[in-house]
C-alpha cells in the first residue's frame, strides 16, 4: 500500500488535497455566514450608508471608522476556478468569498463605529485591497481582501 | 416617516449551484474533451507510425540517442540474431540493424529504443535463469518494434506534451495527469500484453515449443507480492495476468511445452566481466 502511496504520489496529492480543501473550505464557510448573518441582525439598529451629505438636527461630530479582511481561497475553490478558466462563465467558486469579505468589513467597521457610540455610518466606501492579485497564478497564495470604511456621526451630549 | 432597519437578503451574491455539482460538471467535461484529445493523438500517431519508413525512425533514434547506452554484448547480440533468423523472410524487422546493450542498473526491466536498440538492464539478466526465458524477453521486446510500440509511445509523447503546453501553458498540469496517468497506463498495459503474444509466437518459432515463456513472471510473481492494486497504474501488466494469458494463448494454439536449456556461460562471464561491482540497493 505504501509503495502504491508513494508511486502514484502526483495523483493522489492532488486529490487530497481537493478533498481537504472541500471539507475545511466548507466548514469555515459555513461558520463564517452562520456569525455575519447572526452580526448583521445585531447591528441592524446602526445603519452604514453611501451617504455623504447628511444634515442633522443634532449637533454631531465624525470620526473615522474602518473595517478590514483578508480571506484565504482553499484549494477546491482553486480548482474549480481553474477549471472555469478553461471553459468560461461566471466563477461561482470565487463569488461567496467576496461576499463574505465584504460583508465581514462592513460588520467590522461598524463594530468599531458602535464602540465609538456612533448611531449611523455615513460616506461608507468600500475597497479591496491587493495582497492576493497572484490569486490563480501557480505557487502563489490567493486571497480576497476588503475594506470598508465610512465616517461614524456621533450625537454629541 | 421612520426609518426603520430591515435585513436585506444577502442570497443574491452568493452562487446556487453547489460547487460539487460544479465540479463534476467541469471536470466531467474536461475529461471528455482530454479523452477525446488523447484518443485522436493514439489515432494519428498510430497512422503517422505505420506510415513512417523504418529508414526514418533509425534516423530518429539516431536523433534522440547522441550516444548508445550502456555496454556492447555480445553474447546478447548472438542470441538476438538468432531470434531474427527465425522471422519470416518479408518481415519489416529485416530492416532494423539491431543491436543489443547492457545497462550496468538494478531496474529489472529492458527497453526497446527507436532505431532499433535494444537496452537490457544487467539486473534482469542476472535474474534469468534459462536460455528460453532470456530469448523471452527478446522476442517481446522484438515484438514492440513489430508493433512500433516506442515510436508510438514516443511521438504521443510529444504530441501531447505540446498540446497540454499550448492550452494550460505547462506541460506538467497537475489537473490534466490524473486522467494521462489512467490512460497511459492501459494503453501501456495494452501494449506489453501483444508484444508478449508476439514473443511467444516467436519463441515457439525458435526452439519449437514455448517452455521458459513463463518461468521469469513466474518468479517474479513468488518473490514480490505484487498487489493489483500497484499494478492498475502500472505500465507493465500485473505478472499474474500475463502468466494467465500466455499460458491460455499457447494452449489455444496447440504450442507444445518442452525442457529448458540453461542459461549460457557466455552470459554468465559477461556479468562476471562486467556487472560484477555491487549497485546500490533499489526498490527494484
């Protein structure tokens, strides 16, 4: 058995590892959504908005709040993105990993915000950054980052 | 109004499909096109062969070796030429000029290079015991050249070599080897099995009954327990089921089994000579 392991080392490698990269990709995926959807409904009361003109009755002061995320690709999503590459169409594998990051940094940002006792964010702008630009290319890490920021009104008392 | 905060539906970017189904669609359909790719190449390649003028391929391997391998032998070289004695007057092979060397290697094993060399591992040969095995093994590397096994193995090589670089741009794309590695292997398989059938006929030829056809994977099947496993992958057929078919082919054809010459002391002087000096140990 070893000796079939170890002669056929280039097939089953790869296998493995698409088999790893399925189950502890999926795990974390699925944990990952279960926590953004549970933290989206409790900030629910704190809005982010693309706003940025915003008139207050209030006398209100602003401040910066960011939020940032990098999330890893596993090796299914990396093949199955190669895959698409050959044949074209949307790469579905890579679209719930921007969907996370992007949500994650909008939850972040607003965690900081809500720390800071602000009730709203406005001017919220969203940005990737560029560590993964090697994502696909061979013997390189693919990533997907994302930040969020926007300006934290705070109602001041 | 109030404002009032609502959860929005998230589901709108996150894909349906899931990405199993994904996977088996894509690869599915990648195997296909790969499968059809290889099969097209096994069909040109086997057309460009058959075509090719045995003139053509010495002067590809005349190409692709700079320089033979390994040692002359000459007790090798009279065994081989008995052997073509016994082919039929308008067989291709007269064409060859063939000559036979001997790698100082613990590989058991022997290869038929284009052009007509044919490389014996000095390993294989101290596991011969018999003059009838020995001629065995020449024959069925005789049979490859009668099938031009190397030049097809050797121009889908290159094809598909150029082909794998010219879609991924790399010739060693590890999604592609899975479905290549199966594949060659059971064409390989394919191909040993009828270079086997074609030695028998001729040993057959050569001492008038097939005994010592068998005897080498016979030991090779007692010394190693070679699962069937290991050998789906192989490129040579699993020892048991090349005993199975030579002994069921040489009852089929009627080829009588008789007694076994030892092995020469020509042969036996030549390893003395030299392959004497201890190699290093192998898996083989």
């Amino acid at each position: 058995m070893s000796d079939f392991l170890l002669q056929n080392i280039n097939l089953i490698l790869p296998i493995f590892l698409l088999i790893l990269g399925y189950t502890a990709g999926s795990i974390a995926e699925r944990r990952h959504y279960r926590s953004i959807e549970r933290r989206e409904q409790e900030f629910l009361a704190l809005p982010a908005v693309t706003l940025r003109d915003v008139e207050s009755s209030e006398e209100v002061s602003g401040q910066l709040v960011i939020g940032n995320v990098v999330i890893s690709i596993d090796y299914f999503k990396r093949a199955l993105a190669i895959l698409r590459n050959i044949f074209g169409g949307r790469v579905a594998s890579y679209e719930s990993l921007v969907d996370r990051a992007r949500r994650e940094a909008i939850l972040r940002m607003k965690e900081e915000a809500a720390k800071a006792g602000a009730h709203i964010v406005v001017n919220m702008r969203i940005e990737t950054s560029s560590i993964g630009q090697s994502a696909n290319r061979k013997k390189q890490i693919g990533s997907v980052e994302a930040i969020a920021y926007g300006t934290a009104l705070i109602k001041q008392v | 109004m109030k404002f009032r905060p609502k959860q929005a539906n998230g589901d709108v970017n996150v894909p349906k499909t899931h990405p199993l189904v994904e996977m088996a669609w894509l690869a599915g359909g990648l195997a296909l096109i790969i499968a059809s790719i290889y099969l097209f190449l096994t069909f040109l390649t086997g057309w460009i062969v058959a075509v090719l003028p045995v003139e053509a391929e010495v002067w590809i391997g005349k190409k692709i070796l700079q320089n033979d391998p390994g040692m002359p032998c000459e007790p090798l070289q009279k065994r081989l030429n008995d052997l073509v004695d016994y082919l039929p007057q308008d067989s291709p092979l007269r064409k060859y000029q063939f000559s036979v060397r001997v790698v100082d290697s613990n590989l058991v094993n022997a290869v038929a290079l284009p052009g007509g060399t044919i490389v014996v591992f000095s390993k294989l040969l101290k596991e011969i015991n018999s003059e009838n095995e020995l001629s065995m093994i020449l024959a069925h590397e005789l049979g490859h050249y009668a099938h031009r096994d190397h030049l097809k193995r050797l121009g889908k090589g290159l094809i598909f070599g150029a082909a794998s670089w010219f879609i991924f741009r790399d010739s060693s794309q590890p999604l592609l080897m899975p479905f290549v590695v199966v594949m060659d292997a059971r064409y390989s398989q394919a191909q040993e099995e009828k270079a086997d059938l074609w030695g028998l006929e001729l040993l057959n030829k050569r001492y008038g009954h097939v005994g010592g056809a068998v005897d080498f994977f016979q030991r090779l099947l007692e010394k190693k327990d070679v699962g069937k496993l290991t050998h789906f992958l192989a490129s040579h057929p699993h020892p048991k089921k090349r005993i199975e078919k030579l002994v069921s082919t040489a009852r089929n054809k009627g080829y009588p089994i008789g007694k076994t010459e030892p092995i020469g002391e020509d042969i036996k002087e030549f390893l003395e000579k030299c392959c004497s000096k201890p190699l290093p140990k192998s898996e083989d």
